[in-house]
C-alpha cells in the first residue's frame, strides 16, 4: 500500500509539473493569459481545459506503466508461459486468439500475487493494453470461467472503454474548475472582494468539492454502463447462460474477497456487496444489477 501511495503521490507530482510547463508554453508562445484566479472567462476555461487534459490524459498514457509498479505482477509471455500452469496458459491463448479475431496488437498479459479473486485490463489504446489476473483467481476458477473473465476484461479493450472514460473525466472536471470559477467570481463581486482572496479561495475550495461529487455520480454511471456492456460484449463469444453462470460464481465469492481499495487499475472486476448509497459512487454494478441484464438480453 506504501508504495502504491508513494507512486500515487510521483505521479500527481509529475502531472503538476507537467501541467506548469504547458501553460508557460501557451502563455509565452501565443501570448494567451491563463490564470486560475481571473475575472477573464476565456482564460479560466482555457486554463481547466489545459489541467485536465493533460491530468486526465497522461494518466491514461502511464496507465500500464503505473499498474506493473503497483502490483508486483510478472509479465507472461511465449517464452515463460509454460512456468504458470495450464490455467495461465488458457488467459494467455484467450487474450491471444481474441486480439487476433478483431485485428489488435496482442496485448500484455500479466500474472500477480493477490489474496482477491481479481483481473484488470488498462492501457491507453486498443494496440497499447495489458490484461492481468490476480492469482488468488486462477485458484478459485475453473477452466471455462477463467476464460468468462479474460472475455470481459478484453471487451473492455474492444470497446475503448479506457479512452471513453478518460474523456467524459476530462469534460466532467473542465466544467468543475470553470463553474467554480464563475461562481466564486460572483461572490467575490457580490461582496464587493471584502473577504480578498481567501474569501474567493474557501469559495472556489468548496464549490469544487461539491461540483466533483456531482460530476463523480455521472462519471460512476458511466463506469457502471461500461460494464454492462463488457458483460454483453464477453457474451457474443460465448452462451448467455455461461456468462450468467459466471457471475453466479462471482457471487459465491463476495463473502471471500477483500475489494482492494488502493487499485489504480482502469478496469477490474468487483465482486464486494454495497448498500444503494455506495453504489453511487461504485464504478461497478451490483451482480444482481448485471446478471439481470444478461437474462433481459437476447443474443
């Protein structure tokens, strides 16, 4: 977790400075004025536009990069598959036959240490991703269900559903900033700028907080809609009532799994019971929710 948190802390660093040095770029090339803290509209919007892209889309650029120096997973390949057993080689040659069938760059296939029956796919393209299983599930899985997850985690490749997220997070915050911008200019005209600029600051801070956790209620609907289309997706490779089945199976584990709550990989699978509340900001149904789905869906 501690070294999670220090390449949480790296990263965010690096963006910061990254960020300073576009908006030097902008500001000094084609003389336009960015600032966080200005009565100008254009400039505050620019400036959100500026921070998120880059803050979103950079983060998906390292996502790989990040994900291999989180977890202390091991890279599979043709040359070392026969060292990780026949369950292995069944995601392997999954992952394989799947990116072959729909014209895609095989992606990275990578194994990792974890007491969570788990899988994720990250990566910032369709020709630039990786698909990792935890081994706690190739434990706990059978041959055909192994194969039910890699189906859905490669759906999620299929689908750019790393790059669509990226996207509507990229939106959803511009607004945020720019919104709180505004408003927190109104106040500060409102009370003729008598409370100067920790006035505007508190404002702006609190404003931000609660725009973020409106803007997150949509982004978690979106996340919890990709998810039933990954669902949808895996099972145009295989019967609807196999896919059920391994949902089914999922749910026998949910008084099993410890949900790891320091992931920061871009997809994975959930397994853990939430009440109505936390599902709101889950970026996974309930597997109810999707077994549902998948038994209202005809293929």
């Amino acid at each position: 977790m501690l070294k999670r948190i220090f390449l949480f802390l790296l990263t965010n660093i690096a963006i910061i400075a990254l960020i300073s040095v576009v908006i030097f770029i902008v500001e000094n090339v084609f003389g336009i004025s960015i600032s966080w803290y200005s009565t100008n509209y254009v400039s505050i919007f620019i400036y959100a536009l500026i921070v998120w892209f880059t803050w979103s889309f950079l983060s998906l650029a390292i996502s790989r990069w990040m994900a291999k120096r989180a977890y202390s997973i091991v890279l599979v390949d043709r040359n070392n598959l026969w060292e990780f057993g026949e369950k292995m080689k069944i995601v392997y040659e999954t992952v394989e036959n799947l990116a072959q069938n729909n014209h895609i760059q095989m992606p990275e296939v990578w194994i990792y240490e974890s007491a969570d029956p788990n899988a994720f796919a990250t990566g910032p393209s369709k020709n630039k991703s990786l698909v990792a299983v935890s081994s706690w599930l190739l434990d706990l899985m059978n041959k055909e269900e192994i194969e039910w997850v890699i189906w859905h985690e490669m759906a999620h490749i299929l689908n750019w559903d790393m790059v669509t997220m990226t996207l509507l997070q990229w939106v959803l915050n511009t607004f945020v900033v720019f919104i709180s911008r505004i408003l927190a200019n109104i106040f500060d005209n409102v009370t003729d700028g008598k409370f100067w600029a920790l006035g505007y600051f508190l404002v702006n801070l609190v404003l931000q907080i609660v725009l973020w956790l409106l803007a997150s209620l949509i982004a978690m609907w979106f996340s919890r809609h990709r998810e039933f289309r990954a669902d949808e997706g895996s099972a145009i490779y295989v019967w609807k009532q196999k896919m059920i089945a391994w949902l089914k199976a999922l749910q026998k584990m949910q008084n099993i799994a410890a949900e790891d709550k320091w992931s920061l990989a871009t997809m994975q699978i959930s397994t853990k019971k939430r009440n109505w509340f936390m599902m709101l900001f889950s970026s996974h149904p309930d597997l109810e929710d999707r077994i549902k789905n998948l038994e209202e869906k005809s293929f």
